[in-house]
C-alpha cells in the first residue's frame, strides 16, 4: 500500500488540524473589509431575491387554494398542512426519502469510503476505473434513470433478458410490480449514484500526512487496522460532509425515482419529490404543493441543523 | 478612468440585454408583417409547421411563430406564461386539462369567432362550454379525441385466421393462436402507467354501466359503486384469464406504442390520438414494420355495449393580452377551415370539429384501416361519459389503487373503499365542492 504525500501547501488534518483562530486579534484592515463587502452583495441581493422572495410567496400560496395562474385565491389557513400531513401517500413519501437517504449514507460510508481508498492506493487501471465510478455523477441523472427504468421492463427488459441469457432466468423479477424487487432496483441505482462520495474521500485522503501512515506500518498495523482505526477517524470531517451532500441530496432525488420506478408498484417508491410534482398536475393545487414543500423544507432543515451541531462538536 | 470603462460596458451590456429581451416579448410588426406568437403541444411540429406555412401563403402580411411543448409540461408552462405577461397570440388549449387554469387571461370565443362558429360541431362546443366552470366558452375545438381504441396487426389476424374480437372470449381465441404462433409477439399492449389505468378501467366498466365516469369524476357518484368494482373485477380478469400478462403493466411512456409499430404486438390499447398508425403512408413515413393497422373498441368483457369516453380537444383561444387579436382570429379561423383540416386532419389524431368535413379518401387505403377509422370515429361520436379526470387523485389514488388490483395486492372493493375515501378526504375538490 501507497500513501501520496502531503502536499507543503496543504495543512494536515486530523490531530495537528489547523483550526482558524478564535477571538484572536484581527488582522482584516478596512480595506479588505470592503473588499469583503463587495464580493458579498451581489450574493445577498441574488439571495434575497430569489430565495427569501420565494420563500415568502411558497409561505404564502400555502395557505391558500390557488391554481398555477395565482389568480382566484381562496384563503383555507392551515388546511393545506393538515390534509398534506394526513394523508398515507405523503407519511410514504416521505418514509421512502429518509429511507434512501439513510442507505445512500450506508452506502457511501461503506462502499463509497472502500472504494476510494482503493483507488487512493495506486491500484492499476486507476483512471479508468475513477470514470466508471464518477460517470453517473456527471452525466444527468435524469438520463440514467431513463435508460434504467426501460432496463426494468419485465419481458424485454436488459435485466431479464441478462438473467436468462446466462442461465438465471429465475433471478428475473417484475422490478416494478414486486414492491421488493422495486425497492431493491432503486438501492441498485442509488449504489450507482456515489461518484461524489468517492470523490471526497479520495480528495480528502491525500491530505493524510504519508508519516502518519508510515508510523503506524513500521508500529506493525496491517492494512485492516490502518483502514478502520486510523483512515476512518482521520476522516472523520469528511464522513460529515459526505452524510450531509448525500442526506440533503436525497431529498432532491426526483430525477432518480421519477424517471426509473416512477413511484411503481402502486406508489411504494414515491419520494417526497414525485409527491410534490404530482400534486402540481391537478387544479387549483399550487398551494397544497406548496404546503408539502415547506414540510420538507423543515425536515430537511433540521437535518442540516442536526448536521451542523454534530460538526461543531467533531471539530 | 477603468471605473468608467467599466461602466460602460455594463450599461451597454444592460441595455443590449433589455433590447434583446424586448425584442423576444413583443414580437409586432416587422417589415410590414404582424407576427402572432402560437403556443402549443399538438399536433406534431411537423404538421403545424404545414398548416402555418399554408396560412401564411393565403395571409402574406402574417408570420406565425411558433413554440411547442411536451403535453404535461405545456399544463404548466402556459398558465405560468400568461400569469407572467409573456406574448402569446393563440394558444393551443388541453380543453379537459387545462381550460380552468387559463381561462380567467383568455378571451370569451363568441367575442371573435362568432364568424365561424356555427360551421362548428354544436355537440363539440357544448362539452367545451361545459368544462369551463363558468359555462362560458373560451377556445373553439380542432375536433374530438376519444379513448380507449384497441388497434390491431391486421396482417398478423389474416396470417391466422382470425376475425376481429367482439368479446372476452374472441379475444382469448386470438390472444392464444398469437402465443402460440409467435412467441415472440406480444398478445396485447397497453400503457402500464398510472395514468393510463383509469381508461382502461372506465372503458370496461361503461360496457354495462355507460355514464359512470360522468357520474363519479363529473358528479357526486361513489366510487364504492356497484358498476365501479364490478369493472375492476372485469378489468382483472383480464389477467386472471391470460388475455393480458401482468409484464404488460411495467411497459411505460412509449413502449406499447414502439412494439405495436415493430409488429412486436396483436393488440395495442391506447387513444384515438394514435389513429395516424391506420394511415399507410405514416407508417411508411416513420419506417413502422407493421403493415396493416385496424381499429375497434376493447371487446365486451362481460356483456353490455362497446364504450369509449371522448371529450372536445385541440382548444384555440386567444389570450385577452394578445395585441393581434384580429390575426390570431384570421389564423385559428384558417385551421378550423377546410383548408386548415387538410393539412392537420389526414394525421388522424383528431377527429375534425368542422361539420361536414370530409377526410380525403387518399389518407386510408386498407379496408382494416378504413373500417377501423369508421369505427373509431363512430364511438367517438357517440361516447358514453366524458373524457374528463381528476389528474391529482388520478396521479396519486386512483391509478395505484387499479394497479394494486390488477396486481393483485388488493381486491375490487378494498381499491374501490380506498377511493372513496380519498375522494371525499378533502384533498381533492370535486363534482359539487369545486
């Protein structure tokens, strides 16, 4: 096994981490305060306008019954939130959601930390396999899951059709009739999807001080201990960001679902975005969509929140 | 001095931006020439671009631009068009879907087509009226879509001997000769997707209790009704008989529609938008292997009559915003001629709405097609409910709930009591509540 060397340039991480100073004496002049100033309000305006703006209107078109035309619109108060929060086709959507969440996070924590470590080690055909794993991350994911889903047909599709040509016809299942088998196609697909998992571990782990690593061989570790007791915790920041990209990104996983199981067999892979989108299609619906995005609005909050405080405490 | 220049620059740049901008909202006159800006989703670009060019030889002081969209997304992308001001001079109207998220920025039709009017099918402007929650009309219909029709592989039933199914049983006949014969065909196709249930659940249950779609969906009907769960017990056995195999349910988007065209299936269940596959020279143009195509109702699963429910589709109107609105009446005026029909009318999507209209005998040439557009057409004259849904209940009840069924994971009456009781939830405002 190979370590690449700390770049000079990069601070080491882990116990000697390099933690900005607190409270210290500032050294930013006033000048550099301008410039500060400057680069920043373009982004506060853009955020102000765009975000805090749409903010406000999706708190106010929840509370109403009103039609994507925004015309016509008939207060109903909390209406909307309480028939949103009862109904079972949401309490599902947003089970699935924090379900393929939390093992898109078991999945990037496991696979995605083993396999950049791999990577990370000079293993051969470095590169290609670097394209393999980070493809679906650049390419649309709504593409993908097109081409999946057509690759789920029963009769023609690519996985029957996979299965029976080498002699495991019995494997071949109705991925979107079975509830198992969809929920296992969708695990496939979200397994797929950890290009940028891999990406930070092995961005993150070249900035492992190669002595660490070597200290720890010459004490006699192999490389199972060297993985588990020491990469693991040395990375620990990155796990941080990794659960929160991914747990974040699982609430924007329409594209995934939308385009592969389209929420089938008879909605049990709906997510909280196929949800939403549904409920747009009908009339005067705008603000029944709106009151289901701000409930995920604020489950997703609190997992940043979560996230942050667990952050703050690592560090 | 760089501050200055600086400045400039970004003045230039904003005010080529605004002028370029300006230039894309309001379109008028260039040339000489009034330019009406055309909005929608059907019928394909092709045969827009057609008429248009058409319209704009018999109006050479009239350019018509013109934006398509993808059917669903077009739902969303002109409310949110007019609502934001955009320039649209006719917009292509889904008279079903979309006339109440429009209407209140759209003109009233008698404002400017009373002209021609009268040359339309009444029956065809009633339902127009109807949707409308006001009663009032807003865009005067190309013509009719009905659903569901059952197109056939005409040469695959002569291969076989086999007669056009009437019923259940027929159908099982031919569903078996196919099998056997050709393995690699499938017997019958249809969309598995949610949406698509509902068709074919409302088709099979109107076979003995015509209106209950009108009833349900259109009043205040329950969907624990005794011709609801009776059709989905019908509709199931389908399955339950072999007729249909459940792999059928994960075909989606355009699948059933390539299989039937690679004469890779017997039967193919889907709109009367897809009448074009009767025509010899749309196959021929779109490279399709099959090579003859006919057309019939679904066979009467357990007696009763064929059904299909149709409605008036193809809606032009004109936005009250629109600046040309005396061009806008002259070109949807002109689509609605018989001039315009030729060239739309032969894709045999619509059934025209222009009373008399007489589609070219040119268009259809193999007695299947010919009698398969006779029988499509006639049931679509003669609909027994409304082509009409709740797309939100549809989306995410109803057309699980048919599925689960169909599936087994749930009987008639369970899917039918789960309806209900969604339906009336509060989460969807229907018949008297809307």
């Amino acid at each position: 096994m190979t370590f690449v060397k700390t770049s000079k340039l990069v601070k080491p991480r882990g116990g000697s981490r390099a933690l900005p100073p607190r409270g210290g004496a500032s050294r930013v002049t006033a000048k550099t305060g301008w410039y500060a100033v400057g680069f920043l309000t373009p982004l506060v305006i853009v955020y102000s306008v765009y975000f805090l703006f749409s903010f406000g209107v999706l708190g106010v078109v929840s509370t109403q019954r009103v039609g994507l035309t925004f015309r016509n619109a008939v207060d109903v108060g909390t209406q909307n939130f309480t028939l949103v929060a009862s109904d079972p086709a949401f309490q599902g959507a947003l089970l699935n959601t924090l379900l393929f969440a939390l093992f898109s996070v078991a999945v990037s924590l496991t696979l995605g930390f083993a396999l950049a470590m791999m990577l990370a080690s000079g293993v051969r055909f470095r590169r290609f396999f670097y394209t393999i794993f980070l493809l679906p991350a650049l390419i649309p994911m709504s593409l993908f899951a097109t081409v999946f889903g057509r690759m789920l047909e029963t009769r023609d599709g690519a996985i029957n059709e996979g299965l029976r040509a080498i002699g495991l016809g019995f494997l071949a299942q109705d991925w979107l009739g079975d509830p198992g088998a969809a929920y296992v196609a969708v695990a496939v697909l979200i397994t797929y999807a950890i290009g940028l998992p891999i990406m930070y571990y092995t961005t993150d782990v070249a900035q492992v001080q190669a002595s660490v690593m070597e200290s720890a061989t010459l004490d006699g570790a192999n490389v199972w201990q060297i993985y588990r007791i020491m990469l693991f915790p040395l990375l620990r920041t990155t796990h941080i960001t990794v659960i929160l990209s991914v747990l974040l990104g699982s609430f924007r996983a329409f594209d995934i679902i939308y385009f592969s199981t389209a929420g089938q067999p008879g909605g049990r892979t709906d997510i909280t975005g196929t949800y939403i989108y549904k409920a747009t299609l009908g009339l005067d619906r705008i603000g029944y969509a709106a009151a289901a995005s701000i409930i995920v609005l604020v489950v997703a909050l609190a997992f940043s929140i979560i996230q942050i405080i667990v952050r703050r405490k690592a560090l | 001095m760089q501050m200055k220049k600086l400045g400039l620059t970004v003045g230039a740049l904003v005010a080529a931006t605004a002028l370029l901008s300006g230039c894309a909202q309001a379109p008028g006159s260039s040339d000489g020439k009034t330019e009406i800006v055309y909005w929608t989703w059907f019928p394909p670009q092709t045969t827009i671009e057609a008429a248009i060019s058409a319209f704009e030889a018999e109006n050479p002081d009239i350019t018509v631009t013109l934006k398509t969209f993808e059917g669903a997304d077009y739902q969303k992308q002109l409310p949110l068009a007019l609502s934001g001001g955009q320039q649209v001079d006719v917009a292509g109207v889904q008279i079903s879907a979309m006339t109440n998220s429009v209407k209140d920025y759209l003109d009233p039709a008698e404002d400017w087509a009373a002209d021609f009017l009268p040359n339309i099918n009444t029956t065809m402007v009633q339902q127009t009226k109807d949707i409308a929650s006001d009663g009032e009309l807003y865009s005067v219909p190309m013509g009719s879509i009905g659903s569901p029709v059952m197109y056939y592989n005409a040469t695959i039933l002569d291969e076989l001997g086999l007669s056009v199914p009437e019923t259940a049983a027929d159908w099982k006949v031919a569903v078996d000769a196919i099998s056997a014969a050709m393995p690699e065909v499938t017997p019958v196709v249809f969309l598995g997707d949610v949406y698509w249930q509902e068709e074919m659940l409302f088709a099979i249950a109107e076979q003995t209790s015509p209106g209950l779609s009108d009833d349900i969906i259109g009043g205040d009907g329950s969907w624990e009704q005794k011709g609801l769960v009776d059709g989905l017990e019908a509709y199931k056995s389908l399955f339950d008989d072999g007729i249909v195999g459940t792999d059928v349910l994960s075909l989606t988007g355009t699948r059933p529609n390539e299989l039937f065209g690679q004469g890779l299936a017997g039967f193919y269940i889907d709109g009367s938008w897809n009448n074009s596959l009767l025509s010899a020279s749309y196959r021929a143009d779109n490279n399709l292997a099959v090579t003859d195509v006919g057309a019939t109702t679904i066979p009467l699963i357990d007696g009763g009559n064929p059904s299909v429910r149709a409605l008036a589709e193809g809606g032009l109107a004109i936005p009250t915003a629109s600046e040309h609105k005396e061009e806008a009446a002259k070109f949807i005026e002109f689509m609605l001629s018989t001039a315009g029909a030729d060239v739309w009318a032969k894709d045999l999507i619509l059934v025209p709405s222009l009373t008399g209209y007489e589609l070219s005998d040119s268009v259809l040439q193999s007695d299947a097609s010919v009698a398969g557009y006779t029988s499509a057409t006639a049931a679509i004259s003669n609909p027994t409910s409304k082509r009409d849904s709740q797309q939100d209940f549809l989306n995410t009840v109803e057309g699980n709930a048919i599925l689960d069924v169909l599936r087994g994971t749930t009987t008639a009456a369970e899917a039918a009591a789960k309806m209900q009781s969604e339906w009336t939830s509060g989460r969807y405002p229907h018949g008297s509540d809307k």
